[in-house]
C-alpha cells in the first residue's frame, strides 16, 4: 500500500480518501456530475470540496494526464488512486470513473437510436455542449492563479496560451502538431528556467 500524498508543501492540511471503497463512491459521484465534461467537476471535488489535492497539485496531474494516451479525467483518476493505494487504488478509482457512465451511456445510446429524429432530443445534446464548454471556461479561470507559480512565469505561459488558441482555433492546425510543436517549446522553456 503507497503512503497517502505528501502535503508537507501546501500551507493548509490536505485529507486523503480513508479507503478503497472511498475512492471509488468519490469517482462514481464525481463521474455522474459530469455530462459533457467532467474536468470541472474533478476540479471541484478533489480540490475545493474534499480537499485530496491541492491546485498546485491538480493542475500537475492534470498536465501529465494530458499527454498520456486516453480521457483526462480518466488518466488522473488512475495517477491519484495509485497515488493513494496503489494498483488496488488505481483500479478502484478507475471502476468509479467508468462503471455507472457505461450503464448509463448504453441506456442512453438505446433510446437515442429510437429517437434521434425527435427536434426536443437534437436540442438537448446542442444545450448540453453549450454547458460543457463553459464548464470547461469556467475550470480554466478557476486555475489560472496557479500559472503565478509557475517556473516559466505568467508571461510566458499566457503566451503559450495564446499561441495554442490561435494554432488551434484560427490557423486550425491538426492538435497534435500544436502538442508536439508548442509543447516541446514549453519543455524546452520550462527547462532552461528549472537549470541552476
């Protein structure tokens, strides 16, 4: 069994889950908050409302859960439940992030096939995306504060924030030249700074 997360560094306390079984409530509760998007609901209940990571720490994981092949959200579930317990963990916080959303998606994706043509269910999942996406907006505000600290400094990242979007949404570069063009940048920056 790993030790729970370091949180000598942080200026409050952190908890940590107390079990396996709370792990897995925690990302089965975390994971039917979140329909269309569940970053920032991750980020309210490991961060704000159990207090299991810090947003230095939330924003680290979330950075390497990024690159790594897969959902997010699920690739950070998988980092913090073997952070906490281990394999066992992983695999707890795992089952919690995928077990009910499957049930679910499949009823779903059986009454959609028999109405798909209905105006009322076309509306729904266009207002649902508009939800997700300012979601997503309103997560990326909240954790902006943690860029201060950034070894690369505010400047630097907002820049490589900007370059992103404009890559992205205005040039409509493929996302993965954008990573791997402006992302080895960022490496390249960030080590140069981190460098005695």
């Amino acid at each position: 069994m790993n030790p729970a997360p370091d949180t000598s560094t942080t200026a409050d306390a952190l908890a940590a889950p107390a079990s396996k079984l709370e792990l897995f409530t925690a990302f089965t509760s975390l994971s039917l908050q979140g329909f269309g998007g569940v970053l920032p609901v991750a980020q309210r209940e490991l961060v704000e409302r159990r207090r299991w990571l810090s947003k230095e720490q939330f924003v680290e994981m979330l950075a390497v859960s990024q690159v790594l092949p897969g959902p997010n959200v699920v690739n950070l579930a998988l980092m913090f439940g073997d952070r906490c317990f281990g394999l066992r963990g992983a695999f707890a916080a795992l089952a919690g992030m995928l077990l009910a959303p499957m049930v679910i998606v499949l009823a779903i994706t059986a009454l959609y096939g028999h109405y798909a043509d209905n105006p009322v269910a076309t509306g729904a999942l266009r207002g649902m995306g508009a939800v997700a996406a300012g979601l997503i907006l309103s997560t990326g505000l909240k954790l902006l504060s943690t860029l201060k600290r950034n070894a690369m400094g505010l400047p630097i990242c907002l820049g490589f924030g900007v370059a992103t979007i404009l890559a992205t949404a205005w040039l409509r570069l493929p996302l993965v030249w954008v990573i791997l063009g402006l992302g080895s940048l960022a490496i390249a920056v960030a080590w140069v700074k981190l460098r005695p």
